[in-house]
C-alpha cells in the first residue's frame, strides 16, 4: 500500500508515525490534509540502513567537521530516538522538508517500523499520527480514534516504548544544536560532540516543535513545581498529574484525602511512582489522551526533575499547557 502511495500509521520507539513514500508528493500531500498540518511544517523521513541516507542527503555539502557528527551520531545512536537535521539533495521533495535546504532523517530502534520501511520504498515521510497541534499517539487506539478512516491503515503494535517524540539535532550548520528536546537526552549527545550551542539565539522558530502550543490536550492545563503541587486544594473539577508518589502522598495528606490514588475517584495519575523518568517519559502522552477523555475541565500538572529525559518531559507539557489561541501561524 505505501509502495502505490498510500498512508499507513505505524508504531514506532517513541510514538506512532503518520508515514507515505517520501518520493511521493501526491502521498505527501495528503499527509498534510489528514493532519492539517500547516506547510511549513516539514516531515521526519525514516529509514532502515544507513545507505539509505544516499538518496536524502547531499554530502557535497557536508564540512568535515559535519561529516564526524554525523559518524559518531548515526553510529553510536542510531537505530533511536534521535533525527538528524542534514543538507537535502534536490531530488528530495519539497513537500516532505517545507522547502528547507535541509531534510530530517531518522533511523527508528523498532522492529516493526523497520521491516515495513525496507520493504515498501526505504523512505518514509511521516509526522506524528495526530491531529496538528494535538497529543501524540502512543497506541494504535490513539490513531484509530483521532484519525481513523482518513488513514488507509494502522499497523498496531502495542504501546510505544518511550512514548516521547524524537531528539530533534541539526547538525547541518557549523555549530549543532537541538530543535527539540525528546528521547536522547542532551547529554547522551554532548558525550560524544562536545557541548551544544544553546537553543535558537534569536527565538525565531525554526523547528515546529518549537511552537509555544503544540502536544496540547483539549483542557487547561496548569503546570507546577512540585512543591505548589503539594500546596494546591483539591478541586472536584480537575484532574491531577503528579511525577511521583512522593508528591501524590504531601498533596493527599494536606487535603485530607485517600493515600491511594485509585480511591480518588479516577482523578489521580501518578506518571512514574517510584520518580523514573524513563517511565514517566513513556506514560506521558498515553495519561494525557486518559485524562482528556475525562469529563473534568482543567489538569493540574507538576514538573519532574529537568535532568535527561525531563528536559523533553517538561518542553512537552509546558507546551501542553499554553492555549492553543497563542499558536501563530505566521511564525
Ligand atoms: P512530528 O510532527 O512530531 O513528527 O515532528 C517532526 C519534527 O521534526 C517537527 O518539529 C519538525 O519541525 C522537525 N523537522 C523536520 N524537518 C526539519 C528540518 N528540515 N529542519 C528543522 N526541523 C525539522
Ligand atoms: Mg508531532
């Protein structure tokens, strides 16, 4: 199906992907319909094999300075949760890469995306499988529900492993820096480049994960450091997310209520008990699609810790809580 350009929602480590032939720009375009998703936005092209790269990437155009980040990177982290921002050859649509002299490529740790990817095209552009500026699906039920008919199939491969998008790193200029936060932490980088240029100098949005509401569930979202998490009352009306059992335990005992979640009638979640951040990474996404669906009005959520994962953590649910009315198309 995806060889005669059709769209196929797949699971991959960190969510599902909304994927096509990257060579086809009618596939492409509906792409960009089925998630009405702005054109500046460009998509992720996935591949199973290095060689891949040969028919993306215009390496004429890589320093040898680039060409070592882009050895060391794919090599040691590759297959993962890690897209590289690299020089686009001209035969790569614009479409795929929003006319950017650059394309993003990324080469997923999952069995299942693989094997689909090296036996269709090789290629496949996808985004996220969700609505623009929505959640992102961390299950086939995501996709189904969110998506559904105007996908021509889903692949269901149970939960996403890490739940969390990629570590977005464009290595395509002098000094690489990240785009946006996710599944490789900073410093797994910084380990093998050397440390990064820090976030866009100008605030100028060069990268959609960028934008100041993206990931948004439909409710207000309210977020918090642990501490005023604790300190906050509890209010009928509202859903409560906290990092670990710890702050669920101060916050229980203020109110006077249950020390056990599941005796709050549905309100409490809890993203990692014993304060893991790869656990809370992974059911992020997954506890805000549950408490959307929720018939409350606003989500109280804390910060966990902003050390590896919880830089990526953090980036999503500070976006999740600014209104979807700040998005600026024109940025
Ligand atoms: P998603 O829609 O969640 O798959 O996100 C794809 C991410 O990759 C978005 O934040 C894109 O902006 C980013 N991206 C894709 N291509 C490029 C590119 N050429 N330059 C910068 N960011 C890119
Ligand atoms: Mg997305």
């Amino acid at each position: 199906m995806v060889r005669a350009g059709q769209l196929a929602a797949f699971p991959t480590e960190t969510v599902y992907g909304l994927g096509c032939d990257a060579f086809n720009t009618y596939a492409l375009a509906r792409v960009f319909e089925v998630k009405k998703r702005p054109r500046f936005d460009p998509l992720i092209v996935h591949i199973a094999s290095l060689d891949a790269m040969e028919r993306l990437v215009d390496f004429s155009r890589l320093s040898a300075g680039m060409e070592y980040r882009l050895s060391v990177l794919s090599h040691a982290l590759w297959p993962g949760p890690l897209t590289l921002i690299l020089p686009k050859l001209r035969t790569v649509p614009d479409l795929a890469t929003a006319g950017l002299e650059t394309v993003a490529v990324r080469f997923p740790a999952h069995d299942g995306a693989l094997k689909l990817i090296a036996e269709s095209t090789g290629a496949i552009a996808a985004p996220s499988a969700n609505p623009f500026g929505y959640l992102s699906p961390t299950r086939a039920e995501h996709v189904r529900e969110q998506l559904g008919d105007a996908v021509d199939v889903i692949l269901d491969g149970g939960p996403a492993d890490i739940g969390i998008e990629s570590t977005v790193l464009d290595i395509s200029s002098v000094a690489p820096r990240i785009l946006r936060p996710g599944g490789t932490p900073r410093n797994v980088i910084e380990s093998l480049t050397g440390p990064l240029t820090a976030e866009a100098p100008d605030g100028k949005i060069s990268s959609p994960g960028q934008l100041k509401s993206h990931y948004a569930p439909s409710k207000e979202l309210y977020l918090h450091t642990a501490a005023e998490m604790c300190r906050l009352e509890f209010c009928p009306d509202a859903a409560y997310l906290f990092f670990n059992q710890a702050s669920f335990k101060t916050f229980a005992e203020n109110n006077g209520l249950p020390s056990e979640p599941s005796d709050g009638g549905g309100r409490f979640f809890i993203l990692s008990p014993s304060g893991s951040l790869t656990e809370a990474a992974s059911s992020l996404f997954d506890t805000l699609h549950t408490i959307d669906a929720l018939p409350v009005s606003l989500i109280h959520a804390e910060h966990p810790p902003k050390e590896g994962l919880g830089d990526a953590i953090n980036d999503r649910l500070s976006r999740a809580a600014a209104r979807l009315e700040n998005i600026r198309m024109d940025c």
